[in-house]
C-alpha cells in the first residue's frame, strides 16, 4: 500500500473528467484515469504525467468493473477518493439537432425507452456497479469520499418552478438520469454515514464538452473546480450535499 492518496475517475480520458484528474495529481493522488478505449486511458494519463495510471473500465461492463476492481487492489491496495464522473448524455441525437429539438422527442409520450436504458445504464446503473466494487477499496482508506458528477437539470425542485428557463427540456432521458443520480448520492450517504465515508453530488455547469457537442459556455478548468474542491475536503466535512462552485447548494 502506498503513501500517497489514490484516486480513481471514470471517464477521464476526455472533457471534464481529464481535467479533474489532472488538477487531482496536482494536489498529491495517484490518479486512475478510467476509460473504455484503454489507448485512449494510456494517452490521457501519459499528458497528465507520471501519477497517472490509465485504467480500462467500461462503466457498462461488470466483467471490467470487476477487473479494474482487482487491479487497483493488488496495486495499490486502497481507494481515497472515487469521482463518478463517466456519462452520456443520448445515443441517437442528430447530427446538427439542437438540444431543443432533441428534447421534443424525448417526451415521456413519446421517448424511445431503448434510448432512456442506454442512457441510464452508464449514468445510473454503471455509477452504482462501480461504487459496489470500489467500496471494499474505499473501506481501507483512513477518510474515504465519494464525488458523483451530476447535473444542476436533474434539480427536481428547479425543474418544478414555471420561471426555469430551461424547464422545457427535462425530460426521462439524461435529466432525470441525473435526477437519479442524486438519489443515488442520497442514499450512498446514508448507507454510509456511520464509516465517515462521505458522498456527495457536484453539478460542473453548463460545459464545453462532447457530452453537449461542445456547445457549453464554461470551461473544462471552470467545470472540474467544485468536483475537485469537494473530492479535497478533510473529514469533517458534510455529507450527501448537492453543490456547484463555489459550494452553492443546489436543491434537489
């Protein structure tokens, strides 16, 4: 077992995720740069620098969930941190179709339900297949954490005031996979809370990622800042919290 804290993001070969890695390795962790495409994981963690390991884990994928699970067990030995950060956001968006517009065919009428299971799956269920695995590695840390990259759309208490502006496009796909999400934070503290092992959700703001074509208006250093603060704080911080910079709570 190691000195220094080990950290562990998923899908942090790209976007939000790298970027969280990167400002994780500047403050002192061993970082896993989880990712499907492990070329891609092995290329990001090498730009990061020699604190980065590349770690293939498909968030879908139980028999890589698994593997990875093991490998940080026999090489590290423990888990300090874990950000949940790996999401999709649709499948079968139309190149050039405005978030708008996609979001008129994801109506609770109208919603393809294989679009809504993929999404869930990686955002949903692949957070809580993770966060199974990882936990024993979790457990032998001396002041574990949890960060769950969620949404500030999947707000239900936002979403329920007439003045939101983006309240037209709520829908069962990716906002109420957030929604989930930060049930899923709920309950993680709770299950939690008498080990001092704290979870808490984190929304990035509107980035410019591939999650959303790009078409965000913060930056990725902008959007990694509240994760990254959270995943930082000491041990007798609060627990199953929903915030974005700085520290702004969010309602769920």
């Amino acid at each position: 077992m190691q000195d220094k804290p080990v950290a562990l993001v998923t899908g942090a070969n790209q976007g939000i995720g790298l970027q969280i890695a990167k400002n994780l390795v500047a403050h002192g962790f061993t970082v896993l740069v989880g990712s499907r495409n492990l070329e891609r994981g092995e290329a990001a963690a090498k730009e990061i620098g020699p604190d980065a390991r590349a770690l293939q884990l498909d968030v879908t994928d139980q028999v890589s969930i698994a593997a990875a699970a093991e490998r940080v067990r026999r090489e590290l030995g423990r888990l300090d941190v874990l950000v949940n950060n790996a999401a999709i956001s649709n499948t079968n968006k139309q190149p050039g179709q405005s978030v708008e517009e996609y979001a008129k065919t994801t109506r609770p009428s109208n919603v393809s339900l294989d679009e809504m299971r993929a999404v869930w799956d990686t955002n949903v269920f692949g957070v809580l297949a993770v966060y199974q695995a990882m936990l024993p590695l979790l457990r032998q840390a001396p002041a574990a954490r949890i960060v769950n990259v969620s949404s500030g759309v999947g707000s239900l208490t936002t979403n329920s005031d007439p003045a939101f502006a983006y309240r037209a496009i709520f829908g069962p796909v990716y906002p109420a996979s957030k929604t989930a999400l930060n049930a899923l934070t709920v309950a993680m503290a709770i299950e939690l809370q008498s080990e001092g092992i704290k979870v808490n959700a984190v929304s990035p703001g509107f980035t410019k990622t591939n999650l959303n074509g790009y078409a965000g208006t913060e930056t990725v250093e902008e959007g990694a800042r509240e994760a990254v603060r959270v995943a930082l704080l000491g041990p007798d911080s609060p627990t199953g919290t929903f915030t974005r910079w700085e520290n702004k709570t969010i309602q769920w």
